[in-house]
C-alpha cells in the first residue's frame, strides 16, 4: 500500500503517450518511424482504432430502416472511414446484405439513383 500512495503525486505513464498511442520520448518516436513500414503503420493504427471505437449500436442507434436513408448511409461512411468497421460488420450490424450496403455508399449524397 505504501507504494501506491507514494506514487500518487507522480503523472501515470500513458500521460506521456505520443499520438495517444506511443510511450517513449520524441527521439524514440523519430527513430522508431524510419523502421516502420506504411502498412505496418496502418495496421497499427487499424488495432488502435479497433481498441477504441464505439460500438455500432451506438453508431446506429435506431438500426435500419427502409428505405437506406441517408443519414444511416452518413454514418455508416464515419463507421467505416474514423472506426475501421468492415462492410460486412456494418451491414450485419443493420441487418441488411453487405452489397446493399456497399451499392448505398458508392452513390454520391443526394443523388437519387
């Protein structure tokens, strides 16, 4: 008990954390970046997304209704671009097919086809 006590007064250590995501000084963070490859940094970051996304029942709170509105096809975009959800973790999340989903997504806001 003494030990934590006698801690209290010192900052925690993901404090620190760079990006929110990195313990270590900016000299590590400039030495580690070179040796990373783009696709290890993105799948680093796709396990911090994934870690740290609400669910979709909070993404979707009303879940689907017909037709696909807009608005579930807005959000639905933010699932899959900021959270990392895959198509099909959506579409099973609603309750509809992936490639309903998908066709959905590829048309442009507004348009009515």
């Amino acid at each position: 008990m003494s030990f934590v006590t006698s801690n209290l007064a010192q900052r925690a250590p993901w404090d620190g954390l760079l990006g929110g995501a990195i313990l270590g000084s900016e000299d590590f963070l400039t030495a580690t970046r070179g040796k990373v490859t783009e696709r290890e940094l993105r799948e680093i970051n796709r396990v911090l997304s994934v870690e740290f996304r609400p669910d979709l029942k909070i993404l979707f709170p009303d879940g689907y209704t017909r037709p696909l509105g807009q608005e579930t096809v807005e959000r639905a975009r933010v699932a899959r671009l900021r959270h990392g959800y895959t198509y099909a973790e959506i579409a099973h999340a609603l309750g509809i097919h992936q490639s309903t989903l998908t066709k959905a997504m590829r048309k442009k806001p507004g348009s009515q086809r």
